[in-house]
C-alpha cells in the first residue's frame, strides 16, 4: 500500500509516495535521492544512517517514512550551509583527517552537530557519550573527538 507523506527535507517541502513499510532510510536514497545518509547495518547498531528528525537524531533505518509526515528531516546534505561553505564540523573533519574510508561520516556528523547544538562545550566524556550510537571501524575515533573540539571552539567564536 502506498501513501504520501508531506515533509519538510533540508529547509524544503517535499511529498514522497511510499510504501507504508519503506524506511525513511531507503526512501531519502532511493526515492528522494539523497544518498549521503549511509545504508550500515540496516538494524539501527552502527548510525550510519542517521539523520535529524525534529531536532533528535533517528536511525533512519529505525523509522518507516510514513512516520515522518508533517515532519522536518536534516539529512547530510542539509549540513552544509552553501555551496562554497562548509559547516565547521565538515571543516574540521577535513583539516584533522577525522575520516578514512567516509562510511560512517555522515551519521557522525549528524550526531556531532546534534552534540554541539545541545552542548557547545563537550567534554571528551560528553563527546564519546554522544557518539556512543555510531560505530567507526577505520579510526581510532582520536582523531573524531579532535576534530569535534575544535569545531565546538569555531563555532563558539563565530557566536561571538
């Protein structure tokens, strides 16, 4: 059985028509087109799928598409703020090589923005916390935590 759920996908009203079973993972790949949200491992452990619902990270693999009716989703497309500008964490991931293989960066990304929306200051143990939810097999995760710091420090000043 098909629907059409109305959303809102990176600041822009979107309709969707989707099988009431697809997930909202597969329906922002396959239907929308957005494929920097990370298929992992489609049972919610890894976070490579996740994306902002309403303001708090979902695994997107977790939520069937229909529950997002009426609801806005930030995917990492949606991160950066223009064309020629990155969001200060995509910067700082650049700068302190806080990815290899990319997989799991977006979903960290996401996360980390999340982490640095709620609390512009994390401690090492509020980062690790925060990240808890995505799994990186390629980093020792050192890097990340960097990366994340000097981002939160960036985009203090830049409030400033």
């Amino acid at each position: 059985m098909k629907r059409i759920v109305e959303l809102i996908i990176n600041g822009e009203p979107r309709d969707m028509t989707v099988d009431s079973c697809r997930s909202l993972l597969d329906a922002l790949r396959d239907d929308v087109g957005l494929t920097g949200t990370k298929k992992g491992c489609d049972v919610g452990d890894c976070g490579a799928c996740t994306v902002i619902v309403d303001g708090e990270p979902v695994n997107a693999c977790l939520m069937l598409a229909v529950e997002a009716e009426g609801r806005t989703v930030e995917t990492i497309e949606g991160l950066q703020p223009g064309v020629d500008v990155l969001h200060p964490l995509q910067d700082a991931f650049m700068r302190y090589g806080a990815s290899q293989c990319g997989f799991c960066t977006p979903g960290i990304l996401m996360m980390a923005k999340k982490l640095l929306d709620d609390n512009p200051r994390p401690t090492d143990e509020d980062i690790r916390f925060g990240l808890s939810g995505n799994i990186c097999r390629c980093t020792g995760y050192t890097k990340i935590f960097d990366a994340i710091k000097a981002a939160a420090i960036e985009m203090e000043a830049a409030r400033s």
